[in-house]
C-alpha cells in the first residue's frame, strides 16, 4: 500500500446508521473504504481527486461533519499535539 494515497476522514461524531451499499456502489476499482469508530479511512490508488467519495459524499451519506487529510498531513498533526 502506497501511504501517498492514504487519507483520513475525520467524524465529528460516530454515525447513527451507515448505508454501506451506497459507498460501495461510489467505490471504483482498488478504492478502499473502512470506519472505524470517528474516522474513515480511505485509500485512493487513482488519487484523491478522482474518487466520488469525497468529503460531501461522507457527511451527506454519514449525517456528520467531517473533514478529509491524507496520510502524510495526519502524522505532521499528530506531532504538533504531541508537542504542546
């Protein structure tokens, strides 16, 4: 797995009901998609800009807010807390 297409869709809360049909049939192939409590984990192997699962789509399709960092963004944030 490339991490370079690695994102993580932050929750603002842990969604109620999830219509997992619905991501699935918005998945292309080699698109990952996997929730785990608050957050989505997307792995985008055609690149984030090319996929249907974009922020939008989870918050419409979830009921929550949420806010989308690759991989690479999420680490340097963790630092930065780490460090306060």
């Amino acid at each position: 797995m490339d991490l370079a297409h690695l994102y993580v869709t932050f929750l603002s809360a842990e969604p109620r009901q999830i219509d997992f049909e619905i991501i699935r049939q918005k998945q292309t192939e080699g698109e990952e998609f996997t929730l785990i409590n608050k957050s989505v984990y997307l792995y985008c192997p055609h690149g984030f800009g090319k996929i249907k699962l974009t922020n939008t789509f989870i918050e419409n399709k979830l009921q929550v807010r949420a806010t989308t960092r690759n991989w690479k963004t999420t680490n340097e944030l963790l630092l930065i807390a780490e460090n306060l």
